[in-house]
C-alpha cells in the first residue's frame, strides 16, 4: 500500500507532498560523478541517500527509471567556462586517451557502489554519448533567443533570461548577487555578461576532447548534460532531481534556465538536495585535497584514518544522520557507527534463535508503522535507526530470558528488521570481505616476523625458531634474505 511521503523540496523551501506526474511511473535523475578520481566519501553520500529514495519507492509500488549520469566530458576546472577539462587534464598528465582516464574511474566507482551495496540505477548515460542531443538543446536556446555565439563559443544570455524569468530561484539569488560574486577569469571577454554561461566551447588547439557543431569543434557546456539527458530519458517532465547541496548553484539553476529557455517551463516537479560531508567543518572534495577515497576507507590506508571500516560502517555511519544534515567526517564517529551497526546486526541474529513463548511480555504492534512515518517524513533515518535500537533492547531482554515473545510478535519483528534494515536501509549481514580478511592476516603474519625478527637480534634462538615452526606447521613458507623474511600461504 502506497503510504503518503514527504519530501523537501529544494525549489520552494519547504516539504512538500510526493504526488507523481504519471503514477505509477515515476522518473528520477541524480548527478553522478566525472570520472577523473577514486570514488571518496562525498561520492558514497549521494549515492546512499539516493539509494534509499529509489529503494523505499520501489517498495511502495511505483516503477521507478532511475537515470545517473557519468560525466566524462565538459567539467572544467574549478566549475569555470575556462582552464582545462578536467579528465583531459588526468589523461594529459598520465599519457592516456581522456576515455581510458574515464573508463577506469567508472570501473572503479562501479566497484565502490558495488561494496556499498548501492543498487545500480536503470540507466546510466555517459556526456560524451550524448553530443548530439546537447547540441540539440544549444539550437533550441538559440532559436528561443537566450543564447549567443562568440567567438565559435555558445553561451547563455542570463541578462536577457532573467528579464523574462527568474534566474537564481533554486538557489534564492537574484542576478546582483551572481554578477558580485562572479570571478573574472580569462577568456571572460567572450561574454556579454560575466555571469553568463557556457552552453558549447570552442576548442584550442591543444584540447584532445572536441566535436564538431554549426559554431566550432568543441565540446558542451558541462550543465548541458543532465537537460539532454535528463529529458531524453525521462521526458520534458519528470519528478525527482537530486544531487549534492554543492550542485544547487550554479549547476542546477542553469540547468533550470536551460530547460526553461529550450521548452518553455521547468523540467523538474521535485529538487532534492543532500548535504556536505565535511573535515574540521570543510567540504570534503578532490578540489579541496583533502578526500579520503572510499577504498582507503575500507583498507585504513590513509593517515587520516585510526583503522579500516567495512563498506556496511560508511553506510550506517552516513545513513545515522538525516540526508539534509551535515556529517563530519572523524574516526570517533565511524568507530561509534561501528560498533552501533554491530549492536543491530547482533540483535537481528539474536532474533533468530529465540523460540516463541505462549505469550508477549513486550509491545511490538507500533514498530513497523513507526518507522514508515519516520521514513514518510522526509526520509528520517536517524528516527528509523532509533526505533530499531529501541527494539533491539527489547530483542535482548528476550534472549536473555527476561522477557517473551509469541510467535505472532516474533514474526513481526523479523518482518521489520528485514524491510527496514536490509531492504530499505540497505545494511548486509556479511562479515568483512575475503580480501579484507586476508588483509588483516597477513598484517599479523608481518607483526609475527617482526617479532621473530627481534628474537634473532637478540640472539634467542629459541623464540625465533618456534615463531618459524609454528607458522610452517599452519602452511606458511618463511624465506630469510638479507633484507629480511618474507612469507607466503601455500594452503
């Protein structure tokens, strides 16, 4: 049964009742990543909370085509019109073709998504698939009379646009305050106005990445995209655009005016926006320098991190805040997630061992429609989490024997923990991964030899040969060399 949910509304300020345009169709596009860099923790942000919202629809019985973009051209540094692309700049830099540089990060975010159990969205268009269709849209601006060439370059006329529409409406700017805090960069001269924006480049001579238009061999505007393809995928109207908080400006407000500019009205019913992930109250980010990638994350390899964390821990440590929050990244606080998620996972193997009683001793009748109000209402994971740690008490008391369970209500109960902690939330019940496990043995094989190590410089020949013994009799071959001992498993 379809339950009514609230969501925030990013365009308006305020939450606002779910109502599909097509029920039971919905369409949702969310802003993925350009492929230039390992997946980090502000990737897997979006990515969860985004999962969650496709999940929990799914669940309530509409047919969602989740669209996610790859953008593997056109994302310039620094978000500018101006400098270098920034998987070109990667490919430059490395010695490969832009499309190796891309193919390999989107290999590697796959397998990050992948770890994190985040289920893949229906459609997943690349940019650079979609020249044609954002040339398209430049045409259509063009036509419509909110855009201009210079110089072979294409760029929106904001000035012009804003007189007849409102430009700065998701982000509750008006065009005085985007003209103050527009940096002046080079090849600013092209522009009529320094807030203009562009919707095709020309390309030096140097740029690898170009294609060829009616204006010049170039490439899109990075916002061009998400309006091609957004509309290609899922019409001129659809329901949910989502992103990170960062997106809002500029990137989403020209994707409004582009949409606006090309068919006349707004393309998007509902924006949702989630918040930062933030170090010492900065954005986390690769602009920044100061990301931890997500495989570090699940290897401890960076000397930010205490220790590694699962790929279940960054979720639930992610999923514990509300998606409008922010979240502060310390080590602290993924070792509280840690051992919270372990505290619910041990309740939910605990549920499967109890044997039910004649009769109840606790009250579960509420659970299951307490947590779909939290869900309802915005999404309130923190809440769904409290009402399944409160529940996990009483799951306790039950298997220490102090409580009782009927089989009704333990039925219940298991119903619960599986829809919301599994299906929804999206938690798994596996233990750490092989390539985990294998990871924190051979740490202790190298810790022992170590010691083993110590033990000859000492002289203490007999430590030394009963490390050695005790690790060949488990099925490990010691090499001695001059540079030390070295250890393989030939079981």
């Amino acid at each position: 049964m379809t339950q009514p949910l609230i969501i925030y509304n990013t365009l308006h300020r305020q939450k606002e009742l779910f109502v599909p345009l097509h029920a039971p169709h919905v369409g949702m596009y969310v802003c993925g990543p350009t492929v230039y860099g390992d997946p980090h923790l502000g990737h897997a942000r979006p990515a969860i909370t985004f999962d969650l919202l496709f999940r929990y629809l799914r669940h309530q019985g509409y047919k969602v085509r989740y669209v996610r973009n790859i953008t593997d051209v056109g994302h310039l540094e620094h978000d500018a019109d101006e400098g270098e692309d920034k998987i070109a700049k990667k490919a430059r830099l490395e010695q490969l073709e832009p499309m190796e540089v891309a193919q390999y990060y989107t290999n590697r975010f796959h397998k990050a998504m992948e770890a994190l159990n985040v289920l893949p969205p229906s459609i997943e268009p690349h940019a650079s698939g979609h020249i044609i269709e954002q040339e398209q849209l430049v045409k259509e601006i063009l036509d419509n009379g909110f855009a201009y060439v210079s110089e072979g370059s294409v760029y929106f006329d904001v000035a012009k646009y804003n007189a007849q529409h409102h430009y700065g409406k998701l982000s509750g700017r008006n065009l005085e305050d985007v003209l103050n805090t527009t940096r002046e960069l080079d090849g600013q001269e092209e522009k009529h106005n320094p807030a203009d924006f562009a919707l095709w480049k020309k390309a030096q001579p140097e740029h690898i990445m170009r294609w060829p238009s009616p204006w010049s061999d170039g490439f899109p505007g990075w916002h061009c995209e998400c309006t091609a393809m957004g509309r290609k995928y899922l019409g001129s109207h659809f329901d949910i655009h989502g992103g990170g908080m960062d997106l809002v400006f500029p990137h989403h407000e020209c994707e409004i005016a582009q949409s606006v500019a090309s068919q006349g009205d707004d393309m998007v019913k509902y924006w949702m926006h989630n918040n930062m992930i933030t170090v010492n109250g900065q954005k986390m980010g690769k602009s920044l320098g100061n990301f931890i990638t997500l495989e570090e994350f699940f290897t401890g390899s960076n000397p930010l991190l205490a220790q590694a964390y699962t790929p279940m821990t960054i979720r639930f440590f992610i999923l514990q805040a509300h998606y409008r929050s922010t979240v502060d990244f310390s080590n602290e606080a993924l070792q509280a997630a840690e051992k919270g998620l372990a505290r619910l996972l041990d309740a939910v193997k605990a549920l499967e061992k109890i044997t039910p009683a004649e009769k109840s001793t606790v009250d579960v009748s509420g659970l299951r429609q307490k947590c779909y109000d939290a869900m309802n209402d915005d999404l309130n994971t923190p809440i769904i989490i409290a009402h399944l740690f409160d529940a996990a008490k009483s799951i306790n008391s039950v298997a220490s024997g102090k409580e009782s369970l009927n089989a009704d209500d333990l039925k219940e109960l298991r119903e619960v923990f599986q829809l919301f902690c599994f299906d929804l939330l999206g938690l798994t019940n596996e233990s750490a991964s092989n390539a985990a496990r294998e990871e924190a043995y051979g740490k202790v094989v190298d810790m022992l030899l170590e010691e083993r190590a110590k033990a000859k410089a000492n002289k203490d020949w007999a430590t030394s040969d009963k490390i050695r013994n005790e690790l060949t009799a488990l099925g490990f071959e010691i090499k001695d060399g001059k540079g030390g001992s070295e250890w393989k498993l030939n079981k």
